[in-house]
C-alpha cells in the first residue's frame, strides 16, 4: 500500500533535530538572523512559529476596521478564516481556475467594494498563480493591502519568495509541507515599521520547550517509518482487522493546532525547531523537486482532462497534492486502496470558504467531490501508470458545469523551471 502521503524531511534530518534538542549553546538571535538573511537578501524577512502565527501577527499591526471585507481565494484552511473572524474581518470568497489555480480576475474586480482593505491569495497543491492580474486590479485601489499565502507552493531554495509587489508572503516548513522541518514559517513584510513591530511583539511570545520539540520530532520519525510500503500496508490491514478507522488515526497524527487557535499560535518556535529549519534550507535538494515533478506530470498527462489534478495547467506546479474530481467518491476510493494507493476524500484541511453569501460556488462543487491521490518521489514508474489506469476508468464522472472544461487537446507542457 503507497502511504497518502510521505513526509518530505529524512532519517538525518530527524537525527539533527534531536540532536539539536541536546544542544544547549543555540542562539535565537543569530539562528533568526541566519534564516532571514537566507530567506530574503532585501532583508525583509520574519521567522515564525507558523504562517498562521505570522498572519495573525501581521493583522494585528494594521488595525483595520472591524467589518473591513478580505477577498479570499476561494479554497484555503479553515484557521485563516478563523483568524479574519478574530481581527473582526468579513470574508468574500471568490472563485479560482481550477485548471490552473489561478484566482479569476473578473471575480476579483466585482468583489471589490469600498469596505474591500485586503486581498488574500493562496497558492495552491504546489501551483503557483501568476500574480500580475491580481496587481493590475488593486493598483487601482491603493488602500488594499495584497497577501499571498505561500504555505504550500515552496518551489527550491533558489525558486519563488513572494512577489515584491506583496505586503505580506507567507510561506510554511510545517510537518507535510514540501522540505518539512516539522514546523516554522517566514514571512516577507514589504513594509519595514511593520516588520520591526512583528519582531518585538513575536519576541514577547511564550516559547516553545526543547522537550516538546523532541517529542516532536520522536512522533514523525514514527509517522515517516509507518509511511514504508510494507509498514502501512500491515497497518491498515491491521486496523482493518480490529474495526478501526486509520483514515481518522492518519488524519489526527499529523493535524497541527486544535481547539482554540489565537492562543496556541502566539507561540515563539522552540530553539531547536530554527536549527532544524536553518538546516533544511541550507541543505533541501532541488532534485527531490524534480523527481516529484515528474511524477506528478506523468499520471497528469495519461489522464482525460476532467479528470486531471486540480492546477493541471498551470506551468509552476509541483504537485504537493494531486486532488482530483469525481461524482463518486467512495467509489474511487475503495478502487485505488484495493489496487495499493491510499486515496482518500478526508485528509486535507483545505475547503471551500464561507464569505457571508456563501462560499464561491465552483470552489465548493470541486472541494465536495475532491480526492488527493497518492502522487510523489518515490513511488516507481510502472505503480504511476497502475494508478493511471484506475483513474482512467472513472473518466465518465461528470464535472461542475463551470469547473474544469469537458475536454482540451492533450498537449505537453513546458517543464516549470523550479530555480531561478
């Protein structure tokens, strides 16, 4: 049984970072100060316990008047929404192009009304939206602030940082996001009073402990050597055994913050967590990339287009996920796990989000009929066209009328240049 997912960080990685929970010489200062000046040559960088730690942050020093209206891609997490609540913010969900995950930019313009302050994009499953339509649009109101939310679209060390048009990028190391350091975030912050204000507020946060760390870091070497083949497969075949619901048990492992989010995000990252984040962009292998890249564009390219992966036409995508729609959920589910690939139509937190009026209707038809199949470095050649092949037979599903077009020329795209 291929695992749902593999967790991006390695055996040596893990070593380290219980090595650094013995370290007792480590240095906030200078570990944040190394990781900015990786991160951002402008200096603009901020390290974070998380992208929802820095966002929260970042709102907080704008003051914007409660009942301001945030226009949000129409697909995210449900703690961002969460946060805009906190900081007395109305969403306005729009839609996005589900072949190439891009917001839709006559969307976008209709939503703005004057209580419109802010504008909150998000790359999504690895893809990574052309942001010049977004700017033609908001130069137009210089009272909008731009967000990017960068959490799942790290393309390399040497790829994409934001655009520097953004007030604010946010990108996530969290414990299944691509060059995994099992948490932290950074975040560029166009303006600089504001960045100095995030420093000091963050540098008054409660830390986090080097045993929770170690804990930590304990639970996901577990959690990446359940992930082996032949460890899953006796896992599920063993919870199968006893009646219980691995997908809910896989789910909850790897869930970051629960119940009362405002509280847990005010959190400095433990010591330990920088050390490990500064190694894993010091030493993340761009090949890795590759490698996943590739896989993901095969089973693309052998699949009918209303079938494809959400983003499937977009040039920058590195398939973090690889969702797909279908009108049969349990059905696909049940085919692929029978043939060895854990599906599954529940793992992801990512959803349609609800705005006043609704949430924007073709983010919701796809989100209701999503399942992320398992696509990434590692699973050989001949198992990606097995996976294909069962895909294939569900090409008859039906799609959302203004979702992904019925059919389109099966043409080859250009590979994404993931450096610069």
């Amino acid at each position: 049984m291929f695992a749902r997912k593999q967790i991006d960080i390695g055996y040596r990685d893990l070593t380290a970072a219980l090595g650094y929970c013995l370290w007792p010489s480590l240095s906030r200062r200078r570990i944040e100060a190394d990781l900015e000046s990786l991160w951002a040559e402008d200096g603009d960088a901020v390290t974070a316990l998380s992208v929802r730690t820095a966002f929260d942050c970042w709102l907080a020093t704008q003051n914007l008047p409660r009942g301001s209206e945030v226009i949000v891609s129409g697909i995210n997490i449900p703690d961002m929404a969460r946060i805009l609540e906190h900081h007395g913010l109305q969403m306005v969900p729009v839609d996005v192009d589900l072949a190439t995950m891009e917001i839709l930019a006559d969307e976008l313009e209709e939503a703005i009304t004057p209580r419109t302050r802010m504008v909150l994009v998000a790359h999504l499953f690895g893809s990574r939206m052309d942001m010049d339509p977004v700017f033609e649009i908001t130069r137009q109101h210089p009272e909008i602030l731009v967000v990017e939310d960068c959490a799942q679209a790290f393309d390399g060390c040497e790829g994409y940082r934001g655009d520097a048009r953004s007030d604010l990028s946010l990108f996530s190391f969290g414990a299944i996001k691509t060059a995994s350091a099992l948490g932290g975030a950074l975040a560029r912050v166009r303006d600089a009073a504001v960045r100095e204000r995030m420093r000091a507020m963050m540098a008054e946060y409660p830390s986090q402990g080097r045993g929770y760390f170690f804990k930590r870091a304990l639970k996901f070497a577990a959690l990446k050597t359940l992930g082996l083949n032949w460890i899953y497969t006796a896992f599920t075949q063993a919870c199968g055994m006893f009646g219980v619901d691995y997908d809910l048990l896989v789910v909850n492992a790897v869930r970051g913050f629960r119940g009362d989010i405002i509280p847990l995000l005010r959190r400095q990252p433990a010591l330990p967590q920088l050390a490990l984040l500064r190694r894993r962009l010091r030493q993340y292998p761009r090949a890795r990339l590759e490698v996943r890249r590739h896989a993901g564009q095969r089973v693309n390219h052998q699949l009918p287009t209303p079938l494809r992966c959400a983003g499937h036409a977009n040039p920058h995508n590195t398939w973090w996920l690889f969702p797909v729609y279908t009108d049969n959920k349990s059905e696909l589910v049940t085919d692929l796990r029978a043939e060895g690939f854990d599906a599954t139509a529940s793992s992801s937190q990512l959803c349609a989000m609800e705005g006043e009026d609704g949430p924007a209707v073709d983010c919701e038809d796809f989100m209701d009929g999503t399942v992320y199949v398992p696509v990434y470095a590692g699973i050989p050649n001949d198992a990606l066209d097995r996976l294909a092949a069962i895909l294939r037979h569900h090409a008859q599903a039906t799609v959302p009328t203004n979702a992904l077009p019925a059919e389109e020329p099966d043409t080859e795209l250009e590979p994404a240049i993931l450096a610069k």
